[in-house]
C-alpha cells in the first residue's frame, strides 16, 4: 500500500524499484536467482515495473534513499516530536505541510529543490494504471460435491469439473479468482457481511442442477391451478412447510410430474384424498395415495353424531354419583 500510494502521489509509476531484501518483498535473493512475495510480483506487474532488490548487506546500492530517510527524519518527524495531536489526519496535515517546505527547499551546494528536479523526471515515469492495485491474499481450498469452495467462511462456485481438485483462491477486497494449474477458471464478486452466503453461477451448475434454475414458487403454483384446486393447495402447502420456500422446489417438482406419470386428475383426486387425512399432505403422501390406488375409491362422508347415541354414563357418574 505504501507503493500504490506513493505512485498516486507521483502521478505515475517508476520504471524500476530498488526495494532491500525484507521477506515481505523478497521470498529468496541468491547470486543467480531472484524470488518475490507473489503479492509483491503482482504490484510490479500492474504497474509494469520492474523489480531489482539491492545486494544482501550491500546498503551502500542505494546510498542516497539511506541518506535522505535521515534528513526527513529530522526536519519533519523532528520538528513536531513535541506536538500534541487530537486525530490521525491532523497529523497528517502538520506532515504533509512540512514535507511541501522540504521539498520546495533550496539545495545548499546546487540550483533547484526537490520539486524542481521532479518536474523535470515526472515525464519519464509510467503512466498509472485504470484502477490502482488492490493487495490480495493466496489460499488453497479443495472443491466439494456441492461444486463450492469456501474462503473467508464463505462459498463460491466453480465449475463441476472441478469437484475434488485442489484450486489456488486469490482474495481482493472486491473480488475473489480461482485458479487451478495457475490458470483462472472462475471469478466471482467477494462477498461481506454474515458468514455462510452462497455465490453461484449456474454455469458452474451439473447440466441436471441447472434446470432448477428456471423454476420459481410462482411458476410451480400456476401449474398446479392448471391441474386443480387441490393440487394447487397441495403445492401451497409444501412451499409454505419451508422456512426458504427455494427448498420446497424439489418436492413441487416431484409432485407435478406425478401428472406425467398417472394423470391430471389421478393427481387432482390424490390431492384431494390427501387433504381427508391431513391438513398438510406431503409429496410423499400423495405419491402413497397413487401407487394403492386410494384415489380411485369414493370418499367417505364422515359420521355425524345421532340423536339416539350418546354417552351412557351421565354426569352423575363422573361426579362420583350412581357407580356400583
């Protein structure tokens, strides 16, 4: 952050940086063989510059950084070490004041200052880059049976092919890639807030999950009215027995091919066969009532109490009056 910072201040980017060997910057600096941070190699390759760490215990490549890093040293954190500051940006603003008198300064032994010298490199720097770097962070994960990974306890989708491989993830604060033999197979949009959200793409989805997708509670309830108002109140039921009516569209599904199966009104008279049982039918009830043919029988009117049958123990009995 404090390179993409420096090169927004500049107005461009450098053709080379000279860093030291600090891990977070250099992985491994041999005689023959420079690794960078990968995080790090990626700043270099979005600004398109070039990185060249100095020697190992060589300070001496770059003499002039060492030497300056005192002298602001001195007249900025120096001149207002006695200072008190109530907030994070008032001290921002003492800083950036004296740093525009550092570098408006005149040199002691030549003509010019610091910004004068600048003016005149600034057109040999790289112009910057749409949109500044973002760091990222690496993570392996494996793809499971559901064709989901989880970073950053949420979930992402990839491609089914994928189940069971071992991917790389690469996490922005916007953004999260997957990559499989450093090869980008997918991206999605990062995810934030509560843990456990789910991001799906139903390109990623087995051709036998994707046809759920079209379907919708709206969709299922128009075709159950086209098979009959307790098909209809049926399909209801099972929607409203969810909390997240999307996982009664299994079920919804299952219950309307049962027309493709017995018929329309098989299905119109199970349903209404159903409801003589419970309130609530269930696919699996309905299916039942089809395979035992239950919905071919007549319905039963329920008994209605007669006159000339009741309770032969009066209330006399109960309050302990007339028993032998």
């Amino acid at each position: 952050m404090a390179h993409v910072n420096a090169y927004t201040f500049f107005g461009g980017a450098t053709r080379i940086l000279v860093p030291d060997n600090l891990k977070t910057g250099v992985t491994k600096h041999t005689r023959t063989e420079i690794v960078l941070n990968r995080s790090y190699q990626e700043l270099a390759e979005h600004y398109g510059t070039a990185v060249l760490p100095t020697r190992v215990r060589k300070p001496k490549d770059k003499a002039t950084v060492e030497g300056t890093v005192g002298i602001v040293s001195t007249y900025i954190l120096a001149a207002i070490r006695n200072q008190r500051f109530f907030s994070l940006r008032e001290l921002n603003d003492v800083i950036r004041e004296r740093l525009h008198t550092f570098n408006h300064k005149p040199f002691q032994k030549k003509d010019g200052s610091r910004a004068t010298m600048f003016a005149e490199e600034r057109a040999s720097l790289l112009p910057l880059p749409s949109s500044p770097y973002e760091l990222a962070t690496w993570a392996y994960a494996t793809v499971g049976y559901d064709y989901h990974i989880r970073a950053d306890e949420q979930y992402y989708s990839v491609p089914f092919e994928y189940i069971r491989h071992e991917v790389q993830v690469r996490l922005t604060h916007n953004a999260v890639e997957v990559f499989h033999n450093n090869s980008r197979i997918c991206s999605h949009i990062r995810l934030h807030g509560k843990h456990g959200q789910y991001s799906t793409q139903e390109a990623h989805m087995p051709p036998n999950h994707q046809k759920y997708i079209q379907w919708n509670g709206e969709r299922f309830r128009e075709d159950a009215v086209k098979i009959g108002a307790n098909t209809a109140a049926v399909t209801e039921s099972i929607l409203n027995s969810f909390k997240v009516e999307q996982q009664g569209y299994k079920a919804c599904m299952a219950l309307l091919k049962l027309a493709e199966q017995y018929s329309p009104e098989r299905l119109e008279a199970a349903c209404a066969k159903a409801f003589f049982y419970t309130p609530c039918p269930s696919y699996k009830s309905i299916q039942t009532i089809l395979k035992s043919g239950q919905d071919k029988q007549p319905a039963v009117e329920s008994a209605q109490p007669s006159d000339t049958h009741g309770f032969t123990r009066g209330a006399g009995y109960y309050g302990g009056r007339g028993r032998n």
